[in-house]
C-alpha cells in the first residue's frame, strides 16, 4: 500500500497529461508536467523543512502532522518516538531511584576515569572528601601522600586507613576497584568501630593471657617442686595450699569470662521473678562478713519496699560483685553499707564504702574488663578484673546503669539504678515492718 499511495499522485499526473496531449495539445501536456513537478518539489521541500525542523530539537518538539503520502511513514516514526521516550522516561526514573538509594550509603562512592578523574559521587563521598563538580582529578580532594601513592600504583590489595579531614577522630578505608580498562570505583569506609573492636578483641586476649599466666606459672613451679624434691609434710601443705589457691584465681577468672560472655550475648529480657531484695541484702552482707571476718563494720541501710522484678542469680551477683569489691578496698576497721531505697521513681541497690577512693581520671574506665586501678593490689586482693563489667551489663540488662562516686582518700558509691517499670509496691505498714526487722548497722 505504501508503493501504491508513493506512485498514485505521479500517476494521476501522468494520466492528465496523457490526456491533454491527445485532446487539446502537447504544448498543454508539457505546461502541465511542468507544473505538477514545481508542486512536488514545493511539498516534498516544505515536508523536508517541517521534518528538519522537529529533528533539531526532537524531545521538546511535537511530531509533525503533514498527511499525504508522508503520513504513513511520519506514523511509524511516531511510535518509534513514543517508544523510545517511555524507554527513556523509565530508564531515567530508575536512574534516579538508583541514585537515591546509593545516596542513602554510608560508604561513599566515586566513579573515576582512566585518568583518575572524577566522573559522578555520592552525597556521602561529597561529605566525606569535599567533592565539587566532574573532571577535576581526584587528588585535588584526597592530599594525604598514602592515598596518592596507593591511587598511582597498580596494587590495589592493601587499600591504606587513613583519617580525613571532614571527619576528625575516625578512621577510613579507601579502597580502589578496577570496573573495567577505563573506569575506577574508590570506596571509602568507616571503619573506626571494627578498629576500635578489632583493639578491644587484642587487648582482652593479652589480659586473659597475662591474668591466667600468673597462677599458671606458681601451679606450674611448685608442680615441678613437689615432683622433683623431697619436702617435709608442712612444706607439701604449703605448696598443696599454693597451688589449690591458683586454681581457684583460674576457676573464677573462667567463670566471670563465662558470665560475662552470656550477659554480653544475651538480647532477651532477664527473668521476670519476684525477688526480695532485702533478704538477698542480707545474704550477700553475711558472705562480706565472712570474708572481712571481722576487719570492717558492714550495716545495712533499706528504705523502700523489698519485692522488685528480675532475675535473682544476676541481681545477687551483682551485689556480691560490689560488696566483695568494698572488703578488698576498704583499709581495716573500715565501714561498709549496703543500702537499698527509692529515688525519683527508680530503685538503688548501693554499696558505700570507707575506703581508698578512686581518682576522677579512672572512674570512665572502671567498668571495662581487666582494668585496674593498682594492678598489683587488685591481684593480691584476689580479683579478676571483671566483677564491674559483670556489674555494668548486669543492670543494663535489667534495664539500668551503674553509677560510680568516688573521692580519693575518701570511699566510694557504687549504685545499680532499676528502673520503675521493675519496682513492686508495698503497702506503707509492710515496708515499715521490713525496715524494723532489718539488721542494725554493723550486725
């Protein structure tokens, strides 16, 4: 059809002019050719015009409408327009969804050239490294001399961690990718926490080894004595007594590990039991009493009612944890109170102390595992340098914190705060009643 409606106006052309050589003239046939040639041309240019016209600038230009013999062939056009459009609509909100979404990535991101050149950027590469605009080579933004000699070389297995200036005291890793022979991808990450975990990780192993390496070499020494020499009675005892006392500093290093490791790993809410706090208060004070055996004077201060929510075996280590800690710090014919009231709505299970106190500079640091204020006193005391952080991840589980005062020279609180939502209220008269069957201070 479209050969046929090409020919048709020709054809009636030619048929006309037939017509009028063989009635009238060929004069007029020739005159009429010549006319019908001019009118072709004039379309056919003001079609080409219209066409050249719309193909200067087709996405903000309408197709044109010119019929005839075109139509059929501008119609075909037209889909194809239409096509590619929604095509390109589609590909262009995909773009963007894309580039959204890599926006919202905490690594940053930049596409460089062969040249090392920027090409495109994320919002976070943009923060991170101050990168303005395409084309310009990406060391105008990175300097450091680490950086430049990784982005020259041809390694790209040991990307360098380095800290950028935007972000003062963290730690980044920027690491090149190779896409393809003219194209690079730099990832930058932070990677401050697994570096400050990776320190944590290095530290606990060197602590567990220096605390186990101890009692290991006295069981070790006096192992070898007892084999290798004849000793008298007393003297096996002795080294017997020496011995049985290492292993017990490993037993309890071991389980306050394992304590430790559980309270850490655990996500689900402690058990949800009743628990009197004023017997587990007076429980926990008669084991201080019996580790003091008579050094200290150890009372008991309970002010608010004594049912409270929670799991008894942490609760009960937790004090034990704090009284012990107060009879291994606290100078003879010192005082120890273990307390127990409501404040602000929040419940405060406390230990004060008469003791040694502790500086300001290592009260941030006292419930991380393994650290000592004395080194030495805290390991002749018998301690394993866990018992705070057992403490801390104790109330953390209930709910609460730990909360630490101390003066130097002067004794110290140590406070686990339970949140309202554990607290079971009594009536008045039996609160009181509890309070007046209570210990007398230095019981």
């Amino acid at each position: 059809m479209i050969w046929l409606r090409a020919f048709l106006p020709t054809a009636i052309a030619l048929i006309v002019a037939a017509a009028l050589a063989y009635f009238v003239s060929d004069t007029m046939a020739a005159r009429w050719l010549a006319i019908a040639l001019v009118i072709q041309a004039l379309l056919v240019t003001l079609v080409m015009a219209r066409l050249y016209f719309w193909a200067a600038l087709p996405r903000q230009r309408a197709l044109p409408q010119i019929g005839g013999v075109w139509q059929p062939l501008l119609d075909r056009l037209a889909r194809f327009v239409k096509t590619d459009r929604e095509t390109r609509e589609s590909l262009t909100a995909e773009l963007e969804q894309l580039h959204r979404a890599v926006d919202r990535l905490p690594d940053g991101l930049v596409v460089l050239d062969r040249y090392n050149h920027v090409q495109w950027c994320n919002d976070a590469a943009h923060e991170m490294h101050g990168i303005v605009g395409t084309g310009r080579p990406l060391h105008h933004f990175i300097r450091q001399p680490e950086f430049i000699n990784y982005l020259d070389g041809d390694d790209y297995s040991r990307p360098p961690v380095l800290p950028l200036p935007t972000r003062p005291g963290r730690l980044f890793e920027l690491r090149l990718h190779r896409s393809d022979e003219h194209h690079k991808l730099l990832i930058s990450r932070d990677l401050t926490e697994q570096a400050r975990l990776d320190a944590m990780r290095r530290d606990f192993v060197a602590n567990v080894s220096h605390e186990i390496r101890t009692p290991v070499t006295v069981i070790g020494g006096f192992a070898e004595t007892l084999l290798d020499l004849e000793l008298e009675p007393a003297a096996q005892r002795e080294y017997l007594s020496t011995i049985l006392k290492q292993s017990r500093t490993m037993q309890r290093l071991v389980e306050d590990l394992l304590t430790l490791a559980t309270l850490e790993s655990s996500s689900a809410p402690p058990e949800s039991e009743r628990i009197n706090v004023h017997s587990m208060i007076r429980a926990v004070g008669a084991e201080a009493q019996a580790l003091s055996q008579g050094r200290h004077t150890i009372g008991y201060r309970l002010d608010a009612p004594p049912l409270v929510l929670g799991s008894p075996i942490e609760l009960e280590s937790a004090i034990r944890n704090l009284a012990i800690n107060a009879v291994r710090y606290t100078p003879d014919q010192g005082r120890i109170e273990i307390g127990w009231r409501i404040v602000d709505n929040e419940g405060r299970l406390s230990v004060r102390d008469s003791g040694i106190g502790i500086a300001p500079e290592h009260l941030p640091r006292l419930t991380e595992r393994f650290y000592r204020v004395d080194r030495g006193r805290s390991r002749d005391s018998g301690g394993t340098g866990l018992g705070l952080a057992i403490v801390k991840h104790i109330a953390q589980h209930h709910g609460g914190q730990l909360r630490i005062e101390s003066t130097l020279g002067h004794g110290s609180v140590f406070t686990l705060v339970l949140p309202v939502a554990r607290l079971i209220a009594e009536s008045s008269g039996e609160a009181a009643h509890d309070r007046l069957t209570a210990p007398a201070a230095g019981a």
